[in-house]
C-alpha cells in the first residue's frame, strides 16, 4: 500500500459544480498535512494546511479525519481557473519526512 | 513573495555535460531539502533528502554519482545532474520548510533541463 494515495482523476466538473477529493494515509503518525495546487509545467504552491478542526478559504474546505487517516478538500463553486492537480502532503516524524500523494488532476469545465 | 528560489528556471545542454541548479531558502534556514524530479504527465518523484553538513539520503533508483548534492549552507543547496544525457531532461523542483512542525514546504519555482 502507498504511504499517501489519491484518485488520479481527472474529475471533469462544470463551473459552479461543488467537488471533492480525498487522500488517504498509511502511517498514524503522521503530523502535519497540506493541500498543494500545481498547474501544468509549473511548481506547486500551497493551498491550505489541514488542521485537526477542519479548517476554510473561500470556496476551499479542507478536512482531517485521523480515525480514517485521510484528508478531504472541498471546492465549491468551481471556477475554470481551479483546472489543476491537487497534492496532498504529509509530514511524519517530524517535518523530514514528507510524503506526496500523486496528484488529482481536476478539469472545471465551462 | 518567494521564499525559496531555484536557479537557473531553464537550461539546455549537450550531452556529456553537467549540470548545477541552485535552491535557496530566501528568510529561513532550512537543515533540510528535497529534491524532485517530474515528467511529463507524471507525478513529482522525489529523488533525494538534502542535509546541510552532512551526506544526502537519496531514493532507490536514483544514482548518487549522477546527481551530486551539496547543501553547504543552511540557505543553499545544490543538485548537479553530472554527465548529462537525454534521459535526464524533465522538469527539476527542490523545496525547504522552516526546521519547525507543522511548517509547510515552499517550492522553487523548478528547472527545466533540456539535454540535446
């Protein structure tokens, strides 16, 4: 099993539609979690972090559910300009081991 | 703003040569760095774990005396991609979080090498 995992996609949704994605996490020790949003041929920026509390921006809720071991990210109301993969990444042992999940690639469109 | 910047953001070469990309944390110092590699239409891979002062720890499969890692600095690390080749050309990414929990990691804004 992965250490982090994630649906590929890629989840095609009209703009206005609400959509969600979820990663799930082997190791119960894990710390620290964050959404990344990486558009094409560039970096990755951060998103959000996940708190234990579930935690809001805007349109973008992000969830920990550590009975389950995974996070959640809610888009609501989609835009064109959400068209991205979106990365997990968590932290375990500290902040030196960091786990990325493959990336949901999700493609709003009009 | 940035707060790690990676250098050169793009780079050809031929064949044979070698290649430095630089990674710098900006307003932090970071013990640790990682370094990734992406494809086209894949997932970043990451490729080795940078500590300042001492080896870096690299992932099964990618080899050592291929891409030398240097991090002599708490601000900077360096990933050489030696004797280049075709192969090598992808997209190249190092980030640094802030030596403390629940720090997120900051990206570079990448590399892309082009080996002819």
């Amino acid at each position: 099993r992965k250490e982090v995992e994630q649906d590929p996609g890629p989840f095609n949704v009209p703009e206005g539609a609400t959509v969600a994605f979820n990663c799930t996490y082997s190791n119960s020790a894990s710390q620290s979690f964050f959404w990344y949003r990486q558009d094409c041929r560039k970096e990755p920026k951060l998103l959000m972090s996940v708190y234990s509390s579930g935690n809001e921006d805007g349109r973008f809720t992000a969830q920990l559910n550590r009975a389950s071991q995974y996070i959640s990210l809610l888009i609501r109301d989609s835009k064109l300009s959400d068209s991205a993969t979106y990365l997990c990444v968590v932290f375990s042992g500290g902040y030196q081991k960091v786990t990325f999940g493959t990336g949901t690639k999700l493609q709003v469109i009009p | 703003g940035a707060v790690v910047s990676q250098h050169p953001s793009w780079v050809i070469c031929k064949s044979g040569t070698s290649v430095k990309i630089e990674c710098r944390s900006l307003d932090f110092q970071a013990t640790t760095m990682f370094w990734y590699r992406q494809f086209p239409k894949q997932s970043l891979m990451l490729m080795a774990t940078s500590n300042e002062g001492s080896k870096a720890t690299y992932e099964q499969g990618v080899e050592k005396d291929k891409f030398l890692i240097n991090h002599a600095s708490l601000t900077l690390s360096t990933l050489t991609v030696t004797s280049a080749h075709p192969e090598d050309s992808s997209f190249y990414i190092c980030s640094a979080s802030r030596d403390s929990a629940n720090s997120p990691l900051h990206f570079g804004n990448g590399t892309r090498l082009t080996v002819t």
